[in-house]
C-alpha cells in the first residue's frame, strides 16, 4: 500500500501555507580538508537506496487523506548534490551566509525534498558540507542514523560494501491515489474500532471498580490535549513580538563535560542545562532594552522514537510550555526547568500524538499558525556522534544544525559531537533586530551556567 505520512509529518507539511513556519532543517558539516568527493556522492547514493524518502516525493492524496510519499519518477542524484567554490574570504560567516540563504529558500516540490552542497576554497585549506531537508523527512536523532552511513570512523576506510539495488518505482493507474485513499480510510477506521473493541472491557472494569479514578482519569487526558493544542494569544515577551521571512544565522560552542556537570549539580539533566542558558541568554536580552520578563513560551521538540523504529523518518512531536526565563540564578532555573520539562514529558496526551495531529490537520491554517507563531522561542537537543569520524578522507571538525523557527523569534539546536556542544542559532530578524547584542547575550547565559559547574 502507498506510503502515506504520518499524521504529525502532514501537520509539518500544512502549516507552510504560511512560509513564515517552514520546517527546513539546515545542517553545517566543517572539514579539515577536502574530501574525496567520488566517495562523498557514493555514501549519498547509498542512502538513497537504503532510505526510500531519499528518492521521493511528496504528493497529495484525495481529501481527506494526509498526502503520500510516491517515488520520484525522474530521480537525479547530481540534482541533489552540487559542489561549489567559497567567495573570499572564505571564513565560517562566508559558510553561514550560504546556510542562511538555504535555511529560507523552499523546495522543489516535484521532487526528493532534501539537498546537499560541498563547499570547497576556505580558509586554512577547509571545507564544509551544506546539507538541507524537510523535516519531514527526518528528525534529528534519525539524521544522526543517516549520518551513521554517511561517516567513518577511519581516514581510510578501505573498500566499499556494493551499493544495495536501487527501489523500483511502483506503476499504477490514474484511479490509484483515489483506491489507496480510500484503503487509508478502511484500515484507519479499522484501527479505531479495533482499539475501541480492545479497550472498551478495561476502560468499563476500571469505571465500575474505580469510578472517582476513572473519571480523573479521563479529565486529566482531556486537559492534556487542550493543553497540546490550546492557541497562544500573544507572546510572553512585550520586545520579540515581530515575525517575518528573513533569517540571520549563528554559531556558539561549548565543551560538553562541564555544561552536563553544571546539569547534574543542580540535579538536572544536559537539556535543562541547555535551555536555562538560552533563557538567560533571553532575559539578559531584555534586560539590556530595559524590560524585565518573567515566563516565556517554549517549542520543545520531544523524541517518540522507539527502538523498533526505521532509521531515519520524522518522530517527534513539539510540545508547547512555559519556561521562568525571568529567574535570575541560574541554579533555581535550572531546577525550576528540571520540573516543567518533566511534567511535559509524562503529559498523558503524548500517546494520542498522531490522533491529536490528524484532528489538527482538519482544522483552518490559521488556528495552525496561532498555535505557532505567538511562541517566544524553540530549543532542541540532538545527542550526536561522541567520536570524531571523517567524510572522504576528511575528518569532520565540527557539526552545527539549525532548525526552523517555526514562528518563534529564534530556535537555537544543541548537537553534540566528540565531547563539545555545538550550537545552531536561527534568529527571526524581525523578532531580534540587534543579532550582535542578543549573541553577546546568549554567550553570556552560557557563561553563567558553566559557572556552576566549577
């Protein structure tokens, strides 16, 4: 049966009727040297064979299916691949410049959504692998499988495994999409009833031995759900209230030991280490436009992938809550952050994830966008590579990934590689006009969370 996309990828897909909440996920590979790039487009074909998404496209279905994945009839690896030469001065900014470009430019839809671009001629003899796709293509932990593939472990490998068989498209008629549509139909009905079927004794035996419980129960799950899909109103900041199309992109890094142990001294984890340094970074902000701030509104991506999983795909669900950017000690925020993530996290919705999706997907795109584009800012925690691996030949000296904004003012994506935290910044530049201040800013929260862990 036609590959349909997942309720939560159909969400992605839809809210970029507003271009202002694109999900193209960006990310900058840095390369001590050139690398060989024969062996560079063979790992990207290898996973083109291995990843069927790699070579299709997306096409929509008959309302109201979510639209499907159909092999691209004239896949072109050297269409998604390019390779180009650095203006002077070559520098990471001539990189990020690029990037930034990448990060607001569409796709061609007509085909595979991703792309991949070399960048030769920088400084010190380096280079750099440009890499774009649609998130719905992959989250960040399946990104970090794809990589698996892409990357080695040794300069020199030695011999390539055959490339695997490439997929055959499936021929079908003119009528298929309407005969597939209405199977998606059949076997999610099917779902739902069996599911009733199968709960329904349980859900009768709790209600007649534990009615109170039963009925918190169900209240509980209900304020959850309201809570996951409830719109937001206005931002919690009076200063980033702006949104627009053009980004700004930025760069920090920190080594990974000691942001972890600034975590656990406050009996919290790297994430909420993490996010307390981008709210301080936040309310440091404000403070230096003379506005105090208390809570903001928070877009945190959380990873439902399971191990039985495939490699690669979209797993993930974004979760909306508020984050105490206003409390100065950093310790507290830590702490404070440590409690509201966690709540999130055990939100007794998070199962319904794809049911709540599909019903959002029948709603009008602009209560999709209010849900969205009144968020303060979005934060993400990718566990990367621990060891340094090599792309051609080349060893890989630093990974930055920049993640959609969403509607937010700015997402800033923590990927981890080889014992350091690399930082992707993706600033709305209506939002935060004085990028130079607010990175000045987010440094200095970073600081003052490291501090603890001395």
């Amino acid at each position: 049966m036609t590959a349909f996309m997942r309720n939560t990828d159909a969400f992605t897909w839809a809210m970029e009727s507003d271009p202002r909440l694109r999900s193209t996920v960006v990310t900058v590979i840095m390369l001590d040297r050139v690398p060989d790039w024969a062996r560079v487009r063979e790992r990207f074909d290898r996973i083109s064979r291995m990843l069927p998404m790699f070579r299709q496209r997306v096409v929509q279905s008959p309302p109201p299916a979510p639209p499907r994945w159909e092999q691209a009839p004239d896949f072109d690896l050297d269409f998604h691949l390019r390779r180009v030469t650095a203006p002077a001065p070559g520098t990471l900014d001539t990189v990020l410049e690029m990037a930034r470009l990448a990060e607001m430019a569409d796709f061609d839809r007509a085909r595979p959504l991703w792309e991949a671009t070399l960048i030769d001629g920088l400084s010190g003899d380096a280079a750099a692998l440009l890499c774009r796709f649609h998130h719905a293509l992959t989250d960040g932990v399946g990104g970090i499988q794809i990589g698996m593939i892409l990357f080695d472990l040794h300069e020199d490998p030695g011999t390539a495994a055959p490339l695997p068989a490439e997929p055959q498209a499936a021929s079908g008629s003119w009528f298929t999409g309407y005969g597939d549509a209405i199977r998606y139909h059949a076997r999610s009905a099917g779902a739902a009833v069996s599911t009733a079927v199968t709960s329904a004794p349980r859900w009768l035996y709790q209600g007649l031995r534990r009615p109170v419980a039963a009925v918190n129960s169900a209240v509980e799950t209900a304020a959850s759900v309201y809570r996951t899909v409830r719109p937001v109103t206005s931002t919690g900041s009076p200063l980033m209230t702006r949104r627009s199309l053009v980004r700004r992109l930025g760069v920090h890094e920190v080594p990974l030991r000691p942001l972890r142990a600034a975590a656990h001294r406050c009996e919290g984890a790297l994430n909420d280490a993490f996010v307390a340094a981008v709210a301080g970074g936040l309310r440091r902000y404000h403070d230096k436009h003379g506005i105090a701030i208390g809570d903001l509104h928070l877009t945190m991506p959380i990873s439902l992938r399971t191990d039985g999983d495939e490699m690669g795909g979209n797993r993930i669900t974004l979760m909306r809550f508020d984050i105490p950017a206003g409390l100065p000690d950093p310790s507290e925020r830590i702490s404070e952050i440590r409690c509201r993530t966690d709540k999130v996290r055990s939100e007794s919705s998070l199962p319904y994830t794809q049911t709540i999706a599909g019903a959002l997907n029948l709603m009008p795109r602009w209560y999709i966008g209010s849900i969205l584009r009144n968020v303060d800012f979005l934060a993400s925690d990718v566990p990367g590579i621990p060891v340094p691996v090599y792309l051609g030949g080349a060893k890989v000296s630093g990974q930055y990934a920049f993640g959609p904004t969403i509607g937010a003012a700015v997402n800033v994506t923590l990927l981890t590689y080889a014992g350091t935290c690399y930082f992707g910044i993706t600033v709305d530049t209506a939002a935060i006009p004085d990028y130079d201040l607010f990175h000045t800013c987010l440094v200095e929260g970073f600081d003052e969370v490291l501090a603890l862990a001395d």
